[in-house]
C-alpha cells in the first residue's frame, strides 16, 4: 500500500467503503496472525516519571498526583495472577523512573524468566543502552516504546527534552533500534489526533511502522488531560478543519486497520485508549478490524487511579476479576479463541 492509498483511507468518510476497508484488515489478520487473541498482563509499575511529555498526565511537573512504585512482592503478586489467569506474558510499564535500578529489575525479570513460563515486556521509557542490555540478558522478550509521532517538529514541540531543549525524535528512534540490535522483540506507536497533526504525518507514521519492521505496534487517540499544557490548549493548536487529524475511536480504528495491512504479521493490541472511548464495545471493534492482542490490566486497584496517563482511563472501571472473566466470553463472542503460550512473533512465524 503507498502512502498516497494510506492517506485516502485516512480521510475516507463513506461508511460502505470503510467497512470494505474492516472487511480488508479482518482477513489479513486472520491470515497472518490467525484467531488467537493473546492476553498481556498490564503491570503498571511505577508513576514516578522524569519526563515532561506536554500531554501526560503523570508528567514530573504535575504535582496534583500521588507517586508510587511497586515492591518486589507487590510486583510478584500480579505475575502471579497473571500465571493463574492464563496470561502468557506480563508487561511491566512505568514512567521513566530513574529510581527503578537496573539490577533490581534484571533480578525480578530474571525471577520471572526462572519460576514461570511467562514472556517479560518492558515498557519504561528511553533507558540507557547498557540498562536495556542488561535487562535483556536476565531475559526480557520485548519492549514498548512508542514514537509518538514521526513529525520531527511536532515531535519536539510535545517533548521537552532533559537538557531544556526540545525532545529529539531521532533519539527515540536510536533507542528502538538499539532494542532491536539486543535482541528485544521492539515495538511502538503513535497517539492519534495530537493537536497540530495532519492526515500527511499520520500517513507517515503508518508508513514509518513498516519501515522500522516492528514486532508490536500500539496505537489509539489523544485523549486531553487538563492537568497537561497541550491538554489545556497550550504548546500546540490544531490545524485548519480538513487538515488536523480528529482524535475520534472511528480515526483509531481507520489507523489500526491500515497499520494491519501495512504490518501484517506484527502483533497489534485493542487498546486502552479505543475502549475508554467505546466502553461498551470498543475493545471488540478493535479486535474486528486488525487487532489480535488484549491489555488486561493487573495493577492492584489501590495503585491503578493514580497510573492516570489520561482521564477516565476504562481500566479503572472494572475489577480485574471482573474483566478477567468477560474478557473469554467477549473474545469468543467475536468468533475468536484466547491465545496460549508466550504470542510472541517468532511463535507465530513458526
Ligand atoms: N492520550 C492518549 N494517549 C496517551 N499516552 C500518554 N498520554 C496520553 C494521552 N493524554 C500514551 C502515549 C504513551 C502511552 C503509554 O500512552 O502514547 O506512549
């Protein structure tokens, strides 16, 4: 698909064309991935963060948040949930939390990687190269660290580098491929809808996945939290109508589908974001049009309202007993079958 189709998707309003576009996405999906939807335990680590991303809601500088980071026990106690429920692997997210050591992860990942069967995804942000090594020898599978947008100068404008200056996208850039040089199975995203972002950079973005041949790719739309500049209307305005992407669920699912086409056999989660916009049935839309991973989140309740990246996150409405039990029933309802084993690409290649 050129870059020229992926924008006509993008901006296509005609609801017969788009389920063709559904119907597309279905089938490559089914093709590449198969049935399987895989479950991934979310534990959310730590809401401490270093950083000053302009539309985050656990950015350093708000100080309307409690911060917290988990134990080695508490951390231990949702792994094993996650083991009891059938989860073949658990994401460990955090801010970027210079006050999580490297060894004391590489001891908990390597206590994961010895005592179950589990794969381990990291997600903490942009770690030192000799970190994310290390972490990788004590066993780590993968790691998350979206992009969030491929436009260089929007880039820099949201993410206020640690030296004052703007944040740079090649650095983040560097760090994926770093990921990808260790070993890690590296994936990314983009939020969409960022105010200030065109149909042409969200075309770039989906064509910049295939490019960087990514093994997991999250995507899902800008959701405003007052406490952050860009959430209050700072730093960035949105263009011209018919020029700024709207942050809607339908331009989400437009996004998840095109980005199954592009990547067919990368592994693509229904995510957060898209079900705290549909509460009722966005997470099963997402699993019709492209995706095949769910998020289930297994952070202890005491702890889950205050990882608010975003408001009203749909995680922080439903007991993570409660979810486990709908979440079989909701991906048979859609003709699916829940995933065995760690999901992970090379699994799947094979
Ligand atoms: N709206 C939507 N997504 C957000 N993220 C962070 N803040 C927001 C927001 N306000 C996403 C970013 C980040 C991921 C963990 O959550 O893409 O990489």
């Amino acid at each position: 698909m050129t870059r020229d189709e992926i924008l006509r998707w993008l901006t296509e309003t005609d609801v017969a064309r788009l389920e063709e576009l559904w119907t597309l996405a279905d089938a490559a999906r089914k093709q590449h991935v198969g049935d399987a939807v895989h479950l991934r335990g979310l534990i959310e680590i730590s809401n401490h963060c270093a950083r000053q991303c302009g539309y985050c809601g656990i950015r350093a500088p708000h100080t309307g948040v409690k911060r917290y980071r988990l134990s080695a026990d508490e951390i231990w106690g949702c792994v094993e949930r996650a083991v009891e429920y059938g989860y073949g692997t658990v994401v460990m997210q955090s801010g970027e939390d210079w006050g999580i050591r490297a060894h004391w992860l590489a001891a908990l990942i390597r206590r994961i990687k010895t005592e179950t069967e589990l794969a381990v995804t990291l997600s903490l942000g942009e770690r030192h190269a000799d970190e994310l090594a290390l972490w990788r020898a004590a066993g780590a599978d993968r790691y998350l660290l979206r992009f969030e947008t491929s436009d260089a100068e929007l880039y820099g404008r949201i993410h206020p580098g640690t030296d004052g200056q703007p944040g740079r996208l090649d650095d983040r850039l560097a760090r994926l491929r770093v990921l990808k040089e260790l070993g890690y199975e590296a994936g990314s995203g983009v939020m969409i809808g960022i105010p200030g972002q065109s149909y042409q950079s969200l075309a770039a973005d989906i064509a910049l996945f295939r490019e960087l041949d990514l093994d997991m790719i999250g995507v899902g739309p800008y959701l405003a939290h007052p406490a952050t500049p860009i959430g209050r209307g700072e730093w960035v305005q949105p263009l011209a109508d018919g020029e700024q992407v709207p942050a809607t669920e339908l331009m989400g699912y437009k996004v998840l589908a095109l980005t199954r086409l592009v990547c067919p056999e990368a592994n693509l989660p229904s995510t957060t974001a898209l079900a705290t916009l549909n509460y009722e049935s966005g997470r099963e839309l997402g699993l019709m049009r492209g995706a095949n991973v769910i998020m289930p989140n297994l952070t202890p309740p005491e702890y889950r309202c205050l990882y608010e990246i975003y408001p009203a996150k749909a995680c922080l409405q439903e007991s993570e007993e409660d979810f486990h039990q709908a979440i079989r029933r909701r991906i048979e309802s859609v003709g699916r079958t829940v995933g065995t084993g760690p999901g992970g690409r090379l699994t799947v290649k094979g």
